[in-house]
C-alpha cells in the first residue's frame, strides 16, 4: 500500500470508527425498544426517531463538513415538519447523503423512514433496529406484503407518526447494464426510456400513495432526483469507503454532487390506479430531461474552465 493510501485509510479509520461504534450501539438501543412498541407505540417511535437522528446527523457532518462533500440544491423550498411521501432515483450509496440534507433543512433527519428487505428483519441488532423504527420491510411481492405496509402505514394515518416514507422508485441502482436491459424492455412493452434512468416500478408507488391519502397531515410526494460527476464522467459517485475516508471531495477530488426536489401535493395526483402509474413514468421522463440538462451544464463548465486554463498559459 502506497504511502499516500496508508494515510487515507488512516484518516478514514480515525473518523469513522467513533461513528461505526455509536451505530451499534444505536442499533442495541432501538432493538431493546422493540418490545416496547407493541405496548407504547408513540414512545418507541419518538424515541427511535431522537436516537437515529443523533447517529445520521454524525455522518452527514462527516461527508458534508470533515470530508468536504458540497451538495448543491435546486427545486421547490420544502416547508418545515411537514410528512411526505419521498420518491428518488437510485445511483449509489451516497444518495442517503443528498436526501438527508435536505432532511436536515426541513427539520426531518430523524422522521425519514425507508423501505428494506424484508430479510433484514432477522439480523441481530441492525435488522431489530430497523423493525423498531417502524420501517417498512417488504419483499417486493406486494401481496404478501399487505400485511406489513399495513402495519406501517397505520402508525403513519392512525397515530399520525411525522414521516418522511422514501423508497427508491427504480427498485435498484442505476448502472449502464442495467440501463440497456431497462433499454430492451421498454422497446418490447411500448415503454418510454427516461434518459439516465431506469425504468420506475410502479406498485409499490401506487400503493403507498392509495394508502397514505388516508392521512390527513401527509400533504405532498417529494420527487427528488440526484447526480453526480467525476472526471467528467456523468453519475459517477463515489463509494462508500470514499465518502467516508477522503478529505475535500468536492475541492482537489473532483467530486460533483447535485439533489433537485419537487413538491407535489397529493391533491394534485390522479386517483386511480393506472392514473398514478401514469404520473409515475411522466415524472421519470422529466427526472430523465433534468439529469441530461445537469450533465450539458456540468460538461459546458469543464469546458469554459479549459479555455480560461489554456489562455492563462498562453
């Protein structure tokens, strides 16, 4: 190992095992809640919601002010406390970054809850933490997941829990393989093709929506769409490990980091089912003309700083 990476990992080891030791320790406490929150459901949930934001707050300070991450913003100012239903393209770990920042400026880091594999609800400490914090755990088959979205969404339209619900509408990262698959089944099923997108899946969209109009304080969908860019490589990000371990990510490294968010309001949505399918794809289409005019501004400034390099050479 290079000296020059001895010292990266050195850096990134220092910082982040204070946080990784506090995570499990986040994880012990939420899961001795657990069998509380079939007695006293309110207290584990604003309990958990007080203890998860200590820890994700922690590494958003990491990425954002130890490691230099810069997130700019665009879109709509979303209104404070206010619970929403959170949609989003999926890219690669660090999007929990982009949409937390935006968490942290509406005042709810602590509030979001994510959709996760059902599988993780076996894990010792992680998975426990997660049933806990009233996450919903589904296995993409949403019919035997009724069930538990019930579960979830009555703490939400029954208790009136203070949520921001995010899932990730493609269902898995975005990567070029995946994108010529998506390619292929969109020509064979007469599908329009968002540019940088995969194709959205549908029904857990429209499930959530169908069931969260039910409550009353629930008021709008964020749409938020996230890029990237290194080395003048489009949605490039970086990994785990990077974000965590390198200093001045968006100075010296060369990392570009970009969230624009949309509030809808639910009253604006069709009702039906096909309806919000429908809306569903069209946001994707626009999501996808947003990413392409993101990329053409990030590459006409690479190139502008080239010419002012070029005539300060010569």
């Amino acid at each position: 190992m290079a000296a020059g990476d001895l010292l990266i990992f050195a850096r990134g080891l220092l910082i982040t095992t204070p946080w990784a030791l506090y995570l499990i320790i986040m994880d012990l406490i939420l899961s001795l809640l657990l069998p509380l929150s079939f007695l006293f459901p309110n207290f584990v949930y604003s309990a958990s919601s007080l203890v998860a934001f200590t820890n994700w707050n922690w590494i958003q300070c990491i990425f954002e002010i130890l490691n230099g991450g810069q997130i700019s913003i665009s879109g709509d100012v979303l209104p404070q406390g206010e619970s929403a239903i959170v949609i989003s393209n999926h890219v690669s770990w660090t999007d929990f970054y982009m949409i937390q920042a935006l968490a942290v400026r509406a005042g709810m880091l602590g509030r979001c809850r994510w959709f996760s594999k059902i599988e993780l609800r076996w894990v010792p400490l992680l998975g426990w933490g997660i049933w806990a914090m009233g996450m919903p755990m589904v296995s993409r088959n949403w019919l035997k997941d009724k069930k538990e979205l019930d579960r979830v969404f009555s703490g939400i339209i029954v208790k009136k829990w203070p949520t921001w619900l995010i899932s990730f509408s493609e269902a898995t990262r975005y990567t070029p393989k995946k994108y010529e698959v998506a390619r292929q089944w969109c020509k064979e099923n007469d599908r329009p093709l968002p540019k940088h997108l995969l194709y959205p899946r549908t029904k857990g969209f429209v499930t959530t929506v169908q069931h969260l109009r039910k409550a009353p304080h629930v008021k709008a969908v964020y749409d938020m769409t996230i890029a990237y860019e290194h080395d003048n490589k489009f949605l490039n990000a970086p990994s785990i490990w990077e974000s965590l371990s390198l200093n001045d990510l968006s100075g010296r490294r060369g990392y570009k980091f970009h969230v624009d968010v949309r509030r809808i309001p639910l009253e604006e949505l069709p009702l039906d089912e096909a309806g919000l399918a429908k809306w569903l794809e069209t946001r994707w289409i626009e999501k996808g003309e947003f990413l392409e005019a993101k990329r053409a501004e990030w590459a006409r400034n690479v190139e502008y700083e080239d010419v002012k390099r070029k005539i300060a050479m010569s």
